[in-house]
C-alpha cells in the first residue's frame, strides 16, 4: 500500500472512531429557527422537494460527496453509494480520484460506476493542489471520462495540506489553473472547500475564472485539521495543528456570504448537514443542493439497504420543515420566515 492510499485508510478510521473529537464546531444551523405554520393549507405528500441541477432532476437536494480510502474501500463506498443515489434519486460526488489518476489503482473508479447509477449525476474529483503538478486540463478530461461523470469535483484544502507532514503547500497560481480547466472543459466545474468554508469574495474570484458551481463546505462538520492531529505521529506536529481546529467559516455564514456576492451561481452546502432540518436550513439561507459525507460514512460502509434507509429518513425531516412552514416546493422554502437568526442572515 503507497503513503497516499495508507493515508487514506487511516483519514476513514479516524473519522469513524473519533467523531466527537473533530465534530464539535458550529455550522450556524443551530442558531437558526423557523417560524412553525400551524396551518399548512397543503398535504404532507404533496410537498415537492425536486430540484433541477446542471441539467439534471433530482428527486431531493442531496448530493453524497466526496467520501475516499484506499482501493479497496473506495470500491466499497462507491457500490452502496451509487446504488443508494440511483434509487432515490440523490447526486453522488466520489471521493478523490488522485490515486487513479496517477495510474496506482482505478479500483472503485472504474465504468461500472455509471453502470450502478445509470440515472445520477455523478461528479468526478481531485484537489486544487494537484494542479501545480499535472497537465491540469488532460486530467479533468481523463477524471471525468473514467467514471463517466457529468462534470468534475475540484476540492480545494489548504490548511489540510499545511498542517499535514508532507503536505502539499505549493498554491501559486491555483486559480489560473481552475481558470485553465474551465475554459478547456465542456463539463461543468465545481469547486469545494473541505470544512474550512468559500468566503464570498473567493466564490467571486472562482466564478469569473469559469467555475459553474460553488460548494461552500463549511466550519460545522468534520475537521480534518483534527484528524490529521490524530494521525499524526509527532507531538510536535500536532501542537502545529491543534490551534486550527475550530478554523473556519461556519457553513451558514459561508452560504449567506456566497449568495451575496454570486447572486446567480449554484450553491451546494456541506459541513455539519446532520439531518434534513439542517438541509431545509442551508435552503433558507440560499443553498440549492446540500451534501453529505461523514454522516453517512458508517452507513456506507455496511451495505447499500443501510444508507438508503439513513437518506430516506433525512428526506422525511426535510419535507415536514417544507409541510410546517407551509412551503410546497423549496422555492417557497427559501422565503419562509425566522424567528431567530445570526445578523448575518439578514444579508440574504
């Protein structure tokens, strides 16, 4: 097993056996209340919660994004997460393709993804970072062709690559890279933090470089400052790391932030999305899709019935926040009224 694919092994186990540790920061949701309408005037089953993304229907605004191991386990996630995607009717971003790319393994990445999926969109990912090393433009092509993805995940981790040893440090010149995948791509491109949070001025900067859509992925979920800390081996190297923990945007204010600034583009929110009244949340505040990851980890990782059944029950919470405020569509979510609220959402 290469350094990257035990590294990768060893982020999925930190995740699943530490998650007190590195989910205890804030998304903003919490602070968040909606106004309960005691009369609907609707049905609970005629709430709609479909969306149209990138051209493609979705029958709820949940995208699984962005979950990876070594081989073995990325084939694992990426079978009960395609499958489970494909029968609700939900978006999957897979895990980084990195190890693929550079030609160690393709297990997991394979076409019979698409084959699992047949009616998903399936986006395809590696990190910004990358970018600095590869002909970034034939890898876009070659990512998105090798799973036959509908457009392609560029994941963007800076402070994770500073406080990782070996880590990749080295982001001059990133955006012109993004800039040059964009204007080379006839797929849609969207970017990513990973828990850190896109502030609005950033989502600025990666709209006009041709970006399609924005993934805030926000303060509030996993930290992967906190696990790097505790894989790491040196106690020196998790005293570099500890003060960053809580670092970040918190993904309410990062949705707010966004839509303030990019008015029109596509915006996806992740980091601390638990349940589907957080979902319902980050569409008030002016999110289009949410995604998921950690939190469905452990069921993606025991069989494809396990997270069909945690998704169908976040569906349920998200239609009666839809049914007890009275919206019938997400479009009439996103203009209920709060009770109580952080100043920042009266930007939106």
């Amino acid at each position: 097993m290469s350094d990257i694919e035990r590294r990768k092994d060893e982020h999925l186990d930190i995740v699943l056996r530490d998650e007190p540790f590195h989910a205890r920061r804030l998304s903003g949701f919490e602070d968040i209340r909606f106004a309960h309408c005691a009369l609907p005037e609707l049905a609970l089953n005629d709430v709609d919660l479909g969306v149209r993304f990138l051209g493609k229907r979705m029958q709820a605004p949940i995208l699984i994004s962005s979950m990876t191991g070594g081989p073995a386990r990325s084939a694992e996630l990426n079978r009960h997460i395609a499958e489970a995607c494909d029968e609700l009717g939900l978006g999957f971003g897979v895990g980084s393709q990195r190890i693929a790319l550079e030609g160690r393994s393709q297990v997991g990445f394979g076409k019979d993804l698409r084959k699992l999926a047949p009616n998903a969109p399936i986006f395809a990912n590696f990190g910004a970072a990358q970018l600095n090393e590869w002909n970034g433009p034939d890898m876009a092509r070659q990512a998105v062709d090798m799973i036959e993805a509908d457009g392609l995940i560029i994941h963007l981790n800076p402070l994770q690559e500073a406080v990782q040893p070996d880590g990749d440090t080295n982001w001059s010149n990133i955006l012109a890279r993004i800039e040059e995948v964009c204007r080379t791509s006839d797929f849609p491109v969207i970017c990513k933090e990973v828990g850190a949070g896109i502030s609005g001025r950033v989502a600025e900067q990666l709209t006009n470089a041709g970006v399609s859509v924005i993934d805030v992925a926000g303060a509030g979920g996993t930290s992967w400052v906190a696990v790097e800390a505790a894989r790491s081996t040196s106690a020196a190297q998790r005293q570099i790391a500890e003060p960053f923990i809580d670092w970040g945007i918190p993904t309410g204010q990062a949705i707010v932030d966004v839509r303030a600034h990019c008015p029109n583009i596509p915006i996806i929110a992740s980091g601390g999305i638990r349940n589907g009244l957080d979902a319902a949340k980050a569409v008030r505040l002016g999110a289009d899709l949410t995604g998921l990851a950690a939190g469905v980890l452990r069921s993606a990782l025991t069989d494809t019935d396990a997270i069909i059944s945690q998704l169908d029950q976040m569906i349920s919470q998200l239609r009666i926040a839809c049914f007890c405020t009275g919206s019938r569509n997400l479009l009439q979510l996103r203009n209920v009224p709060l009770v109580a609220a952080p100043t920042y959402v009266n930007q939106c």
